[in-house]
C-alpha cells in the first residue's frame, strides 16, 4: 500500500478533464489589466504613469517589503490608464511592439550563487503557484538559514479538475529535473523526493526513466487524498515528519514545492524570465472540450472566453479548484499569477449553505486532515469568540473545505473559519 495522508482526507472524483490537452499558447490579448497585488504581503508600489510605453517584462510595480512582490508588465504596449481599487492599483495596458524570446539568452549554473539565485527569483515576482501565492523568495531566504535534508517535488494536485501540474509534468520532464538541480544548488540540498498520485503510472514511468543514473532523486509514488498536495501534508507524507505549530517545512529539515512554482522558480534563475504568464486550465462538466492555456498575466477571462470559443452563459464559474476556488462573478477579471483554473459547472447542491443546527454526525472530524475538533471551531468562529478559536486549531486549519463537503447541515464552516482568521489579522 502506498503511503497516504495519516488522518482524514478525501479522495474526490478527479474528473480531470483537460488531462489529455496539450498546453497551448494563447494569442496576445488586445489589452491586459495587471493587479499590483496578486501576492500576500503589501501591494506593489506603481512605477509607471499613465500613457508610458513599456516593455514585455517591464517592472511596473515594485515590492513593497519583504514579503511583497514586483510585479512586471505581461506584454509590451502603452499604460492607458492606472485604476485604483481598494488598496491596490490595476493597470491596463494596450498590447503593441514586440515580443520578447526570454530563452535565447541562458546563464550557466555553474556561474551562479545560491544567493544571486534566489535575488533573481525576487527581481521575477515568483510567487507560490499552487494558490498560496507566497514570495518564493522569501521562503527560500528563510530556508537557506536553515540545514535543508529533502527537497520534495509535489508533481500531483488533489483538487478535482485541476490538470495544470500534470500536463506540466508530463510535458516538461527534462526541463523539470533540470529545475530540480537548480533548486538543489540554491538549497545545498542533495536529495531530493518526486512525489506522484500513484493513478498517473505515465508520470511514475517517466520520471523513473529519466531519472535512471541521477543521483539521490527518489520517485514516490502516494495514494493520493484530497488536500494531500497542501505543504505541510506533503512534508507529512513524503518524508514522515510532522511540522510542529508555528513552524516551517524548512525548520524541519525539508523545502516542499510545486512543480509549477519550481518551474517558474529556474526560468527566473537562468533566463531572468519575471513571472508574466502561467498554465490555466479551462474545465468543468459545462464544457465540451476543456483546454490547458498558456495565459499572460492580465488577460481577462472574457476574452479567452470569446477566443476559446467557450460557452458564456454557464452559471458557475470558480477560478482555483471546486473545493478551494472562488465564485466569480465578474468575467472581466483577469487571470493573476495565483489562478490555476476557470471551471464551468453546473449549479450543484455543495454550493448551497444553511444555517441548519449542526447534528453531531461526525463527518466532518472524521475527514479532517489536520484532526481539529470542527463543530467547536466552527461555533466558536462563528461567534466571533477568537481567543477560544485560536486555544482549538484555527491556524492549524489548512482551508480544505472537506469538512463543509459532506457537511448534512450545509453549515458554511470554512467561511466562519477564514472570516476568523481575516478578523485575528485586522487586529494585529
Ligand atoms: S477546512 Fe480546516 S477544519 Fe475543515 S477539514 Fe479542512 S483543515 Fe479541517
Ligand atoms: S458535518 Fe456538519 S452536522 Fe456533522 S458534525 Fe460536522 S458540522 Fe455538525
């Protein structure tokens, strides 16, 4: 029996859609609009004005604080207008001149330094890709200070629909070994654990073909639940370790990653490529055929909508995954570094909340990964009772959502958790 999650979890109908489509390229949008806050920490600063030409890769806000991100211009054109909304700014940009070929200039490992590595991940705006959307460079700062043992790879996504991680996987595999030499070289770390969902045996295959002669890489495949790829998990499963309260993978040793951010991570470190484009997948059961696209940072979901040929008129759309992803209600908003995937669904019963008494069934303790006492916490968030909140669990809850999955009173727990947890953070 592979190794899986030690408590609760979930394995969730995949229904990966977009698992056999080749990732493609999107044409250049007419206009994109770029937030300068797509990342946690403080929005970026805006360092352009209004009727500015810049560049593909341009910078255009630059962080503000160390766990802030820059944030670069996804396309060459002109700034024609700067908008602010709420605490941060978005800026539109105009699609014209030319398209930059990042990869024809490429610095040799050898000639780099751990720490001008991980400077130019900074300068890149890497964020973490698979929603967490932390500076990257701020992680690996963090880790280096400590004595790394394991780099674990998460080639796998346990959220239903998301094929972004695979395809990439599957499509990229010598780009990935040679991202993961990049990320060993940065972290003086030599061993390194792949870990795959035991269903994708081309993957195992691949990766334990291509990695025949390589030193210290060790190819794990896991039975994979829901929210298994979340980090702290991952580290559980693939290394047997637990992250004690309050502390980092790195505190213990290990650097956990996403294939995606680790891809991202090396295009910064040897082609000074920022973070303007990602793989987003467009899938749900309210599409005929679901497309993995190669997006620039700032396009609007309308417009790949219209280009794709997609339906508009679905009556559901959550970007992130069904159990993580928001609503969204706006179809102008644009793809930010932190959207993995639009899904089209139908109007389904798991989105529908009550406010029912909670029953005591049990379920929802039982499919805790993180093994919280989940009615108390629940009633205790939803009483705005913080301290009490805190003393059960809130900050070990890691915002799965399994726990409102089968939840017979439909209570929205995860939203009584996160409204919590904002409020603690308003406060300090
Ligand atoms: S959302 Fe939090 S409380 Fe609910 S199952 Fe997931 S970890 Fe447990
Ligand atoms: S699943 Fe819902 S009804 Fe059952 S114990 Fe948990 S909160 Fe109560």
């Amino acid at each position: 029996m592979n190794k899986t999650l030690r408590f609760g979890g979930l394995r969730l109908k995949e229904n990966r859609f977009s698992a056999n489509a080749w990732i493609e390229k999107t044409h250049l949008p007419r206009r994109v609009y770029i937030p300068l806050l797509q990342h946690s920490g403080k929005p970026a600063k805006i360092c352009v004005q209004k009727d500015q030409l810049v560049e593909e890769g341009q910078l255009i806000g630059s962080a503000d604080g160390n766990l802030s991100c820059p944030v670069h211009a996804s396309v060459s054109g002109r700034v024609i207008s700067i908008a602010s909304v709420s605490d941060h700014s978005i800026v539109t940009i105009e699609t014209g001149g030319s398209v930059k070929n990042w990869y024809a200039k490429k610095t040799p490992l050898e000639q780099l330094a751990p720490k001008d590595m991980i400077e130019r991940i900074r300068a890149a705006g890497v964020v973490r890709l698979n929603g967490e959307s932390v500076s990257e460079a701020s992680n690996l700062e963090k880790a280096t200070g400590s004595k790394i043992q394991t780099l674990i790879l998460s080639c796998f996504q346990t959220e239903p629909y998301l094929a972004s991680v695979y395809r990439m996987s599957l499509e990229k595999c010598e780009e990935v070994l040679e991202a993961l030499n990049v990320y060993r070289k940065m972290l003086s770390v030599q061993n390194a654990v792949l870990v795959f969902s035991e269903l994708d045996l081309e993957l195992i295959a691949l990766y334990t073909e291509k990695a025949k002669g390589l030193n210290n890489i060790t190819i794990l495949p896991i039975h994979a639940k829901y929210p298994q790829d979340e980090v702290s998990l991952l580290v559980q499963t693939a290394a047997g370790k637990e992250i004690p309260l309050d502390k980092n993978p790195w505190d213990i040793g290990c650097y956990a990653i996403d294939v995606e951010t680790l891809m991202a991570g090396m295009e910064a470190v040897l082609y000074q490529k920022p973070l303007i484009e990602r793989i987003v997948s467009f899938t749900g059961d309210g599409l005929n055929k679901a497309v993995n696209l190669k997006v620039r940072i700032g396009t609007s979901i309308s417009y790949l909508i219209e280009e794709y040929g997609l339906p508009a008129q679905k009556k559901l759309l959550a970007a992130g995954g069904p159990m993580r992803g928001e609503e969204i209600t706006d179809r102008n908003k644009p793809i930010t570094k932190y959207i993995n995937s639009v899904i089209f669904l139908s109007p389904s019963k798991k989105y529908v909340v009550s406010n029912d008494p909670c029953i005591r069934c049990g379920s929802c303790v039982e499919l805790c990964p993180v093994r919280i006492d989940v009615p108390l916490l629940s009633r205790l968030c939803e009483l705005g009772r913080l301290d009490e909140a805190v003393g059960n669990g809130l900050s070990t809850c890691v915002e799965c959502g399994l726990c409102a999955y089968d939840c017979p009173s439909r209570i929205p727990i995860v939203g009584f958790i996160k409204r919590a947890k904002k409020l603690i953070n308003s406060e300090n």
